[in-house]
C-alpha cells in the first residue's frame, strides 16, 4: 500500500475527505520525525513503539581493495510492534 492508496482507505473509513486524510498523514509523519529527532520515543498503543538507537562507530574493511576504513556512528530508527498489530497480522 502507498501514500495514495493509504489516503482514500482512510477517506473511505473515517468519513473525512481525502485532502483531511493527506492532511493529517503529511502531519503525522512531520510530528514523528521531529519527536524522534530530538531522540523522543513515540508510543502508539495496540500498534507500537518507535525509538531512535545509535550504533557504535567501528573499524570496516573496503571489500574491494581490502583496505580498513572507519565506519562512523549513526543513529537509525527501530519500531517495535505492539499486540494489537501482532494478533491482527498473526491471523
């Protein structure tokens, strides 16, 4: 399912316009990354929680020319499912 199809299902669920839909999506997704940006967890409960982890900085190897190279730490987002989202995809 993309952007689009998201849209007009929730158009077609909740009763509200499909621009209303893109609407609160387009926020949805700006007011999430600006909570885990600022490393906030954000917790949406029956469907999940989102953290932001950092991984460590290491020491990698070009596989080409074999030669070592550092690997700077980065931060990633993690989601975690909730029992909700679980029961209903384990059908």
């Amino acid at each position: 399912m993309n952007k689009s199809e998201l849209v007009d299902a929730l158009s077609v669920d909740s009763g509200l316009t499909k621009s209303d839909c893109e609407k609160a999506i387009n926020s949805f997704v700006c007011v999430m990354g600006e909570a885990l940006k600022n490393s906030e967890d954000v917790t949406l409960v029956g469907f999940g929680s989102f953290s932001v982890k950092t991984t460590a900085g290491r020491i990698g190897r070009n596989f080409r020319t074999g030669a070592k190279m550092n690997i700077l730490p980065r931060k990633s987002v993690r989601f975690k499912p909730g029992k909700n989202l679980k029961d209903c995809v384990n059908l």
